[in-house]
C-alpha cells in the first residue's frame, strides 16, 4: 500500500484536475447556449432562400443550372468534412470520421475516386493520416461560425462540381439534437435533389435582369453555401453540447477516485496509528 504522503500528493493533483474539468464545463455550457442561438437563428434565412430557390428553379425551365442536374455515372465524389478544432469532446470527431471511413470503403469498392475538402483540424489530421486528397481546408474557425473563413475552402469544392472534377458533393457533420445527444450524419449538398429544394405549391413567375443564367448562378451558389453554414453551425452547437457532458462526466469521475484516494488514505493512517500503539504497548510490556 502507498504511504499516507503519496496519497494526499494523489488527491491533491486529481483535485486540481477537477477544478479545471469544472471550469471547462461552465464556459462550454455558456458558449453552448450562444451556439444554439447563432444556429436557431440562422434557420429562417436558410429557410426563406431555399424558397426562393425552388421557385426559381421551377420557373425557368430554358435553363438548368449543372447544381439542379443529376449525372447519370458517377466516377469521383466531392467530401465535405465538418469536424471541431479542439478535443475534449466525447465522441464527437471519432462518430463522424468513423461515418466517413465506412462510406470512402464504399465508394472505393465501386471504384469512385473522391476528393475531400476539410473544415476543422481534427478531420484534416485523420485524412492527412488516411492519405486522402486534400483539395481544400479552414481550420482555426473559432466559436462563431464566419462566412469569409469558409468561403475559399467551400468555392474550390463549388468549382470542382461545375468543372466536372467529380460528379457528387457530401457533407460529413454532427447533428445537433438536444444537449445530451448528437448524431454524425451524411448528407447531399450536389446535385440538388428534389427533397432539398422541394416542389413549390404555386409557380411564380420572375422577371430576370440581366439574365437567367446570373440570377440562377447567385441564388443557387449562395443557398448551397448556405447549406454548408448551417452545417457547420450546427456541428458548432454539438460540439459545445459534446464537450460540457464530457467535462461534467470527467468532473463527477474525479470526485469519485478522490473519495477513494480519501477512503484508502483513512485506512493507511489508522494502520500506522495501529502499528505505533501495538509497538508502544510491546514496548512497555517487555520493561
């Protein structure tokens, strides 16, 4: 058994650790709140311009844009990989990039290339270790999602798809569900499928100045990187979500080995209080 010094060093070095665990929970609690707020409040612009999109789409027949055109084979696949800049998350990272290996084996047994764009360290550190070819990243995005730290990233993988670099765009993010779970989830960004835009009720009809063609192009680029926003809002949201469970998961965890570094620690004393009065009392009994 470790002697009374060693383990008050124990207890008082998990304690420390506790207090940090402790701390890390409170600001990812606050900044959870935040996150879902910048997320909620993101919906009704995503909302409201795939409206107008599926309107636009459905108005204008003379001209489709290659975002609404569906490819008939597919050779290469467009990766979008949303994961965190920082650990301490639970499972977050290791659910999405687990979702991401399985479907890369998929493609690559039905001989489909793929190209990958990644946002957040962590998921560029496991495709740099998988090999894959990386075309584009944003790492350091920081607490709040911004549109200039992802556009360059996101236009490589935009201009890929029009230039015919691959036939089929995907995203990988973590679906934020509520505060104590989050689901990693693969989605179609292109080609814009039905259920994306939806069939709208009624057709409008547009009058287009300059052209067709440049309305089509800015609507349906900004809504996918609207998509793209919402996602990365989203994985933002479980993040936080993720990393307070886990802070207060390894919280409670520290005060139950201090209570049995606290329990062992009671016994060694009494046993060296036993020992000195048993050695006492032999002591006195041989004299």
């Amino acid at each position: 058994m470790p002697g009374t010094k060693e383990i008050r060093m124990k207890i008082r070095s998990v304690q420390n650790t506790r207090k940090i665990t402790k701390a890390m929970e409170m600001v990812a609690a606050s900044k959870m709140r935040r996150a879902q707020e910048r997320m909620r409040a993101a919906r009704p612009y995503g909302e409201k311009i795939r409206n107008v999109a599926a309107h636009i789409s459905h108005a204008n027949p003379e001209y489709r844009h290659p975002f609404i055109v569906s490819r008939e084979t597919v050779r290469k696949v467009g990766i979008i990989l949303v994961t965190t800049d920082k650990g301490l998350c639970g499972g977050l990272n290791t659910n999405v990039q687990r979702l991401a290996l399985a479907r890369i084996k998929e493609w690559e047994a039905q001989g489909e290339s793929f190209e990958v764009c990644c946002i957040g360290n962590k998921g560029l550190g496991f495709m740099q270790r998988l090999g894959a070819n990386i075309v584009s990243q944003a790492t350091q995005i920081g607490d709040r999602p911004q549109m200039e730290k992802l556009i360059g990233a996101v236009k490589v993988m935009l201009d890929g798809y029009i230039q015919d670099r691959f036939d089929r765009l995907m995203i990988f993010y973590t679906r934020f569900i509520n505060t104590m779970k989050q689901e990693p989830v693969m989605e179609q960004l292109l080609p814009l499928s039905g259920e994306r835009l939806g069939s709208p009720a009624s057709q409008w009809d547009y009058i287009y100045e300059p052209e067709a063609k440049s309305v089509l192009d800015q609507v349906l680029t900004r809504y996918v990187e609207t998509l793209i926003f919402q996602a990365v809002a989203e994985n933002m949201s479980s993040e936080q979500s993720a990393r307070m469970v886990a802070m207060k998961a390894a919280s409670d965890n520290a005060g139950s080995v201090i209570d049995e570094l606290t329990l062992i620690y009671n016994k060694s004393r009494q046993a060296a209080i036993t020992k000195e009065l048993s050695e006492i009392v032999g002591g006195a009994a041989a004299v």
